[in-house]
C-alpha cells in the first residue's frame, strides 16, 4: 500500500449505504450499523488488507478494491446473500443499496495519516450507488466492460 500512495490507479470501487438512515433513532443506527459492518466484514474476509482501502460514510461504506477486479461484485453478492437471509428476521429493517465501478482512484492519505481515496472511481461509484433500489446491485458500464472479459 505504501508505494501507491499519492499515485492515481484505476481499480474497482464498492459503494454502499443504508437507505434511510439518518430517519433512524439513535439505537436503530447503532443496531443497523453493527449488522452493516457484520455483513461487510464477512464479505470482504477473503481479500488481503494490502488489497484494500474501506471509509466509513457514516450511513454505509465505499471500499476500494486495488487487486482483482472481481473483488467488489463478489463483495457485493456476499453482502446481497446476507441481507436476503435475514429479511423479516429482526427491526429494524436493513436496506442498502449498492454500487460498483472501475475507475480512477489517487490514493491519499488523510489528515491523521490514514489511507484515503480521491477521484472519479469513488465519485461515480456512488452516483451508481445513488441509481440502485432497495438490496439492488448496480455496475457502471466501466465495470461490466472489464469483469464480463474475465
């Protein structure tokens, strides 16, 4: 991860929120939140830290996936299978909607020296994001060029 940052490189961006959250009480956003990151956590497990960059949006996440291009779709099926099995389980409702492009990323680092993402790959990652329903998975054509040929 050192030597990428402050480099711009095109890699697969997962984008994704949790739709309403911010209608929520306190004590639901805590619940969301942790079966959020419960999920998501399960779902990129298999993929080396040095192959991965997560910032916490508050009401979701965007993960920035440097190695195979597969990554994110598989991430976010993972995350899609999880939401699925406990739909009606327990309030409150978890719904996110979710993003996927492939783009160009400037890896940075912020102000308390943590790596952090700039650029067009995140941006239209969650523009994708913003265009999904409920647990609907959306790719930009960027993305489908490139994971269609694998």
């Amino acid at each position: 991860m050192e030597e990428r940052v402050n480099k711009t490189i095109i890699c697969s961006v997962f984008f994704l929120d949790i739709i309403e959250y911010s209608k929520k009480s306190v004590s639901d956003q805590i619940s969301l939140k942790e079966r959020f990151n419960a999920f998501l956590s399960l779902a990129i497990r298999d993929v080396p830290i040095n192959d991965r960059i997560i910032l916490d949006t508050g009401d979701g996440a965007a993960i920035s996936f440097l190695g195979d291009v597969e990554d994110a779709l598989r991430a976010a099926l993972s995350v899609r299978s999880s939401l699925l099995s406990e739909e009606g389980v327990r309030p409150p409702s978890l719904q996110v909607r979710m993003g996927v492009n492939l783009g160009p990323v400037r890896l940075v680092r912020d102000i308390n020296g943590q790596p952090n993402l700039v650029g067009d790959g995140i941006n239209v990652a969650q523009r994708i994001m913003g265009f999904a329903s409920t647990g609907q998975i959306l790719v930009s054509r960027s993305y489908y060029d490139a994971a269609s040929r694998l």
